[in-house]
C-alpha cells in the first residue's frame, strides 16, 4: 500500500509525526502491514514560495496512492479562502470523496462537558462534494451603495441519495436501527424541501427508521440528549457545524477525526483531524495527536487492515484510561511527543504479547 501525506501547517506538521511514528511501529513488529508514505510539503510555505498551495499536477500525483494522510491547513500569512479552495477543496470534490464520515465517542477519562453519564457513540454523514459549500456564486457593484453578494447552494437527487445511502449502508452493517436527518425545509423551502424528499425516499428502501429534526432542533438535542443518536446524515454545511458540536461534546477537537471517503474507490480517500492549524499553540509542542492517530486507524481500517486500526483505538483508550500521559486540552501537561511514544509504546507491548515474544 503507498499512502500520501499532507502535513500542513501549524500543529499540523508537529501531529502527524506522532501519527507516522505509529504507523512505523505498528509495521516494525508486524510485517504483513507494509505501507510505504510519501510526505509532500504542500501548505502555506510553499505557497509563499510558489504562488499556488500545490502543483498543477497534484491530483494526477495523488491519484496514484491508496490514500491521503491529511494534518491542518491555515496559516495568517494566506487568507483562508486560498488554503482551503486552493488545497482541500479540490481534493475532496475531484476525488468525489462526497462522505464525510465523522465518529463521535466517548473516551475513557475524558470528561465531558456536559452533567450526563451515559455513553454518547455516533457518527455524523455529512455530504461533501456539493450543498452549501459550492463554488457558484459571486459579487457584484463592489464598493457600491448597491453591492451584492450571491452564495449558490447546490443540491442534487443523486447527490443526496449517495450520502442517505452510505448513511444506511453503515447502520445495517453495524447494527443501528435509525438514521437522523438534519434539515431546516421550514425556512429553506427549495434546497432543504428538495433533501427531505430524497432522504426520505432513500431511507424507505430499508428497514431503517427516520427521524428529521430542523437544524437549530437539532443542536439543541445533541447538548440535551446526545446518547440517543446512531447515524446522522447532514448536507454540507449543517454536518460541519453539528460535527464540532459532537466533538465538544465527548471533549474536543484533539479528539476527534474525520475520513473523507470515496466509497466506490475511484479514487484515493483522505483522513484528516478535524481541528485546524491552532497558530496559536503551533510551535509549542503541546498540540494533542490522537485526532490525527485516530484519523490514521480509519485510514488503516479503509485499506483492509481492521485489525491494525482496533489496536490503534486500544492504544489510544489505554493510554487515556491510564491517564499519566494527557496533554492540555485534556488536563495534563504532556508533550505532543510524549503523547505519541506513549501510544506506540502500548501498540509495541501489545504486538509483542500477540507473538509470544518478550
């Protein structure tokens, strides 16, 4: 397997050592994982350099790898409609990588926010090639009284289908009885009217049960009663918003992943954390890495190696639940360094029990 990896900016970079620090030493004590990764240094750096965030060439290079290893992207020298349109967004809508599959879980030690108790494991849907995050659109009479912006949102049938019915297809597969839909066709009433149609008739097809809640609902429920949930598929921009909410919720953006997929394999999928570049503590050498860890167990689960990515999540789970080692955003004082051994260091003893060695 050849993977492609993305550091870019910020904590970034300094996270997805810890993730390749992993990846090497789940493959040092178990040589049927051979996976050789190629680092591109495309960010904001080389933007400054080059005048683009990536070569013309960079999707036919990417096309020829199994999957993309993907850090954070923003950096105040570059205005963020660059870095993402210039980068991210071309990644993942050219590779019709139009899921975005987010867990949301609780993890052991980590406190949440919120004054419940019960376990909160979902997933969140969230189409990504089309909806509200699409490049239609424009301004018109600039530093006019008159001036006007438009934003296009762009939904179609087969779009909204293809999401619904990876939505569906993960719920039966694991075992989950409904699928929740967030919507705000009250007040949208073609685009959001136009989604419900098609989710619904989608999600009729199976033995699957359908709630549909209106968005600004919808937030307030994740808060109320988050371990009622199972599969929540959303368009573009609500599934952004409701995915951070759902990272808040079990404990922040340090723990949470994301998978942008392209099911049928057309074209490589692209794991990366959720939280951003963090400017702020970049350099520092305190970022938390198991966002990046966890998005590398995905990318191993997505690739064949199931196995490889449940030893990740144990790891991650034991390291928590011995709780010596947590960085600040957890309440600790550890290093992103100090984090990532003590995660391959669990990996390395579990391998080694696996094999009867010493």
């Amino acid at each position: 397997m050849k993977i492609a990896v993305i550091p870019g900016d910020g904590i970034g970079k300094e996270v997805m050592q810890e993730a390749l620090k992993v990846l090497d030493c789940l493959m040092q004590h178990d040589n049927t994982l051979q996976i050789e990764s190629t680092v591109f240094p495309w960010s904001s750096d080389y933007y400054m350099e080059h005048g683009c965030m990536m070569p013309k060439d960079a999707l036919e290079i990417l096309k020829k790898y199994d999957a993309i290893l993907f850090g954070a992207i923003g950096d105040v020298r570059v205005p963020d409609d660059i870095t993402v349109w210039e980068l991210i967004m071309p990644i993942r809508k050219q590779f019709q990588q139009y899921v975005n599959f987010r867990p949301i879980k609780s993890l052991p030690n980590i406190a949440s926010p919120l004054t419940s108790t019960k376990e909160v494991d979902f997933v969140i849907f969230r189409e990504n090639a089309e909806g509200e995050y699409s490049n239609s659109g424009g301004q018109l009479y600039q530093n006019q009284p008159q001036e006007m912006a438009i934003q296009n949102t762009i939904m179609t049938r087969r779009g909204i289908e293809k999401i619904t019915e990876a939505a569906c297809n993960y719920a039966l597969k694991y075992g989950k009885k409904k699928i929740t839909s967030a919507t705000k066709s009250n007040a949208v009433i073609h685009t959001m009217k136009f989604w419900d149609e098609h989710v619904k008739r989608t999600v009729s097809q199976t033995n699957l049960q359908l709630e549909s809640y209106y968005i600004d609902a919808l937030v307030a429920y994740f808060v109320e009663r988050p371990h009622d949930f199972e599969v929540v598929v959303a368009s573009n921009l609500f599934g952004d918003i409701l995915s951070d909410l759902g990272a808040a919720i079990v404990g922040g953006l340090g723990l949470s992943p994301s998978a942008n997929l392209n099911p049928e394999n057309e074209f490589p999928s692209m794991f990366e954390p959720v939280h951003g570049s963090a400017p702020d503590i970049a350099g520092h050498g305190i970022a938390n890495p198991i966002a990046q860890i966890w998005s590398l167990a995905l990318l191993l689960g997505h690739i064949g190696r199931p196995d490889a990515e449940q030893l990740v999540m144990t790891a991650i789970e034991e390291v928590l639940i011995k709780g010596d080692v947590r960085t600040a955003d957890i309440g600790g004082n550890s290093t992103t360094t100090e984090m990532g051994a003590a995660i391959c260091n669990i990996i390395a003893s579990m391998q080694i029990a696996q094999t009867g060695g010493v």
